[in-house]
C-alpha cells in the first residue's frame, strides 16, 4: 500500500472498518483497475485515488464516476445471483480467508 500512515491508507482503514487485510484487498483490486482491467473510465479513477488526489467517498458521489460504478455494482450483483448457494458460499469464505492472512501477515 502507499506510505504508512497516508491518507489514502487511511481511507481504505476507514472504508474497511479497520481491517488491514480487507485494506490491502482494495488497494490490490484499484491496483488492478488503476493498470486498465476495467476500462478507462475506472483506470482514471482508481490512479486518483491511489494517488490520493481524491477519495472514494467523493467518487462515489460524482457525477463523473457514479453512473460507471453502479453499472459495474449491477452488473457484479446479476453475476453474483446467478451463482448457486454453495458457490457463493465458497467464494464468500475465500475471500474472508484471504482478507484474514493478509490482517495476519501484512
């Protein structure tokens, strides 16, 4: 992540609830944003907002990004609904399982 104690860590502590290793996983995914994976638009933004120049609160909020990140949210949440239970289920605890070794590791 940035310097220690920056403030775009401290965004991504704040959005996280503190959860170093939920922190890192966001940076790591407006990493790969940030390097185009989603397009233009959200290479943009995620360079923003690593480069700390704005926050994604403010993003959020924005007209110019708003519309892009809902329509990416829409579109994760019909993916996500067309998983069977045990697939979600799966995913969901691998995600947590990754979060939690990179709060006890990092």
């Amino acid at each position: 992540m940035t310097s220690h104690g920056s403030e775009p860590e401290q965004q991504f502590l704040d959005i996280t609830e503190g959860s170093r290793g939920l922190a890192k996983l966001l940076h790591a995914s407006l990493s790969r944003l940030r390097d185009g994976v989603a397009g233009d638009d959200l290479q943009e933004m995620a360079r923003d907002v690593l480069a700390g120049r704005t926050d994604l609160r403010e993003i959020a909020a924005s007209d110019a990004y708003g519309t892009t990140l809902l329509d990416r949210y829409r579109r994760f949440t019909e993916w996500e609904s067309g998983l069977d239970p045990e697939e979600r289920q799966r995913l969901a605890g691998k995600a947590i399982d990754t979060a939690d070794d990179l709060e006890a590791y990092g």
